[in-house]
C-alpha cells in the first residue's frame, strides 16, 4: 500500500496571509532590496572616491 506524499510548495505558506500581512511582506521585500543595493553601490564608489581624491581607504569609509 502506498501513501500519496503531498508535497507543499516553499512559498505555500503566503497563501494564507491576509492581504495587510501580505503588503507588509512586500515592504520588508523592498526595503531589504534597497539596502542590498546600497551596500553594492557602496562597493563600486569607494574605490573611484578614492582615486579621484587620492584619499585613503580608512578616510574614503572603506577598510
């Protein structure tokens, strides 16, 4: 005898949010997405900062 395994989906659990919860879901998404993108921005500027400048990395904020 076999049992049927339903196998659930990994985002199966965003169905049962109500629709504020999924609003905030998607907030926190966005914000987490921009500060991502500041932190990579961060990566290509320093280094054309300090170039630029002829400062160093301690001053330019990087390490």
């Amino acid at each position: 005898m076999t049992t049927a395994v339903k196998r659930e989906s990994t985002f199966a659990w965003m169905s049962e949010l109500a629709p504020r919860e999924r609003r905030v879901f998607g907030a926190c998404i966005g914000g987490w997405a921009l500060d991502a993108m500041d932190v990579q921005m961060f990566s290509f500027v320093i280094p054309a900062i300090i170039a630029t400048w002829g400062i160093t990395r301690g001053e330019a904020g990087g390490f």
